[in-house]
C-alpha cells in the first residue's frame, strides 16, 4: 500500500469540543444536519452521511474519509475540530487536572490541537501556558485558541528550554504535555504533516544523522521537564516510526540524572490508554513493563497516522494525586 492508498482508509476523526458542548449534543446536531449515528463505520465500505464514536477517545467521531466540514458552522465556530485519532492520545494520557489551581504547561504548541483538546479537558480552568518558539507557528497558535475560546490557556512566544522551572509562575506546573518536532515520518496524510510533525520539510527518507539530532534534541526536552518542582506527569509524544526519536529517547530519559534525581518512572499502562493494544517495541527498550507503558500507532494497521506516546510519573504518586 501506498501513502496515498492508506491514507485514503483513515477515517476524517473530528473532535467536539466539549469547552462549547457536549458530545451528546454534538450528536443530536450532526443528526439534525443529515449525519447518520451508527454503532462503527467500516474502512472498506464508507458511507458519505454514517459517522459513528471512537472506541478509545471519549469525544472523537468518525467519519467517511472525504467528508467535508468546511462550510459546516460548528466547524467555522470552534465547536468540532478536526483532529487524527492518534493526536488526541496525548492529552487524554496526561489527563490534566479541571480545578481553578491547575497550572499545566504544553511546552511545544503549534498549532494547538493538543493544547484545545488540554484546555476542553481542564474545563477551562486553572492556567494552561502553551509555549511556542516559531513565530509564525505562533500567530496560528492564536488564531486557533481564539477559534477554540480556550479561556485558560496563556499563549507564550517562547523556547520552553529558556523557561526558568523555578520561576515564580512555574514552580507550581504539575502536568508537561511534550510533543516536540519530530522527523513526521509517521504521517501518512499529507495534510497532517506540516500541522503534526513541527518540521518545514517532508522528508520520507530522514538520515540517520537528522534522526540522531532530533533525538539529542528532545531527551533534552524531557531533560528540561523534569527539572520543574512540582511536575507530577509528564506526557513524550511524537509523529515519528522511528525507535531513535522513542523508545531510545524513552530510555535515555529514564537513565538520566535528572529522572533519577526526581525519582521519574514510566507510569504503568493501566495509567497510559490501557484499552489501546498496540504497545512499544520490546526490542528497544529495557524490559517488557516499560514496553507495555508506551503506545505506538502504526499507520498501515490502525487508522491512524503512525504515533508515539510515552508518559513519566513520579514514583509514589499516582495519576496525579498522592497514592
Ligand atoms: N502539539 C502541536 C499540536 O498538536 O498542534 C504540534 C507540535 S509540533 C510537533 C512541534 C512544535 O514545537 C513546532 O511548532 C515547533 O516550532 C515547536 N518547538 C520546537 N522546539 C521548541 C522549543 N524549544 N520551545 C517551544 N516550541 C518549540
């Protein structure tokens, strides 16, 4: 299969907005405008009006592929975002507290579809500092939280490595949601690529070079995480196939002085969408509990974009809270 012929079978995956409504109403208005609820859709036989709900993101609807929501209102207002099922893994791993004293960080949000799908999770409480180092990524960053009305969320023009974690504003963070450029060679829909990847330049055939930096580059990421006193939960994801950008960063994370210093571990996978069977590679990581920790899509066999998804906790405290 080609590309193109995968990428044809994925599902258009549309998230509700559950800041503006609820997936119940959603529903009912789809209904209204002609969309037919069914209990699932079949990749090899669409029909153009059925859609149906997720079976692992609560809030995600499918529907045939070349659906159109351009001129769909909802769409226009915010109130359904059209998001690849495996981007909304992130967020719904960190499950990011909905209380007035949350303070979360998406260190690298351009252009904000984990940070909406953050922002609709916390109810649009607390304080979600979405940092973003390209400025014209930024101005989308913008755009789309208003688009959004993400009411909590303080868009930031900032590199998240010169973030200082403890500053005054930042010593209280508990969640990080990390999802850093990456080689995109998991994307298999052209249209995700420069949304989802962070990287201006397709590149099917990324060296081993590019992917050596790349990886220097987001250990170090994580590193920087890890350093903020208060962080509790800390979620790695990248669009990449490549073990070099993830079980190998995954690995490195967890040897490093800074994991060790605040006794990080990988949160177990009853923790980290345990309904989701396709889990890291066992070969490239160091034993079989922190190999089921960590997610992988694969863009043949699951309808998704290919993904990775990786979530630090620290030891003795569980989802969040004390155990
Ligand atoms: N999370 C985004 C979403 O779901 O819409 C996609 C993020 S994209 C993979 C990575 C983004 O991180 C890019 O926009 C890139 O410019 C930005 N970035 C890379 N390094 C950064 C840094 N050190 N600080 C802040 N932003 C950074």
């Amino acid at each position: 299969q080609t590309a193109d012929e995968r990428s044809a079978q994925i599902p258009r995956y549309v998230r509700v907005n559950t800041a503006l409504w609820s997936a119940p109403q959603a529903i009912k208005y789809l209904e209204g405008v002609g969309f037919m609820l069914k209990e699932s859709i079949s990749s090899s036989a669409y029909h153009p009006k059925e859609f149906a709900k997720d079976a692992h993101i609560p809030d995600l609807l499918l529907f045939a592929p070349q659906t159109s929501f351009a001129d769909e209102p909802a769409y226009q207002t915010g109130k359904l975002i059209l998001q690849d099922k495996a981007s909304c893994f992130p967020a719904a791993v960190l499950s990011p507290p909905a209380s007035d004293d949350a303070v979360v960080i998406d260190a690298t949000a351009a252009p904000g579809n984990k940070t909406s799908h953050l922002s609709a999770l916390m109810r649009n409480k607390g304080k979600l500092y979405a940092f973003e180092r390209d400025v014209r990524r930024f101005n989308t960053l913008k755009t789309m939280l208003s688009k959004a009305q993400c009411s909590n969320v303080v868009p930031t023009h900032k590199d998240f490595l010169t973030v200082d974690p403890n500053d005054d504003e930042f010593k209280d963070v508990t969640h990080i949601l990390l999802d850093p450029s990456c080689s995109g060679s998991g994307i298999v829909n052209r249209l995700d690529f420069l949304l989802e990847s962070g990287t201006n330049e397709e590149d099917s055939n990324v060296t081993s070079d590019r992917l050596a930096k790349l990886a220097a580059f987001q250990l170090k990421m994580i590193k920087h995480a890890m350093g903020f006193p208060k962080v509790r939960r800390i979620v790695y994801s990248t669009c990449s196939i490549h073990a070099t950008e993830n079980e190998h960063v995954v690995r490195e994370a967890l040897l490093s002085e800074e994991a060790k210093a605040a006794q990080f571990i990988l949160a177990p996978r009853d923790e980290a969408l345990s309904s989701w069977p396709r889990r890291g590679l066992l070969s490239e990581m160091a034993c079989e509990d922190d190999a089921h920790s960590v997610i992988r899509c694969s863009p043949g066999e699951d309808l998704t974009n290919g993904f990775f998804v990786s979530c630090f906790i620290r030891k003795g405290l569980a989802n969040g809270t004390l155990k």
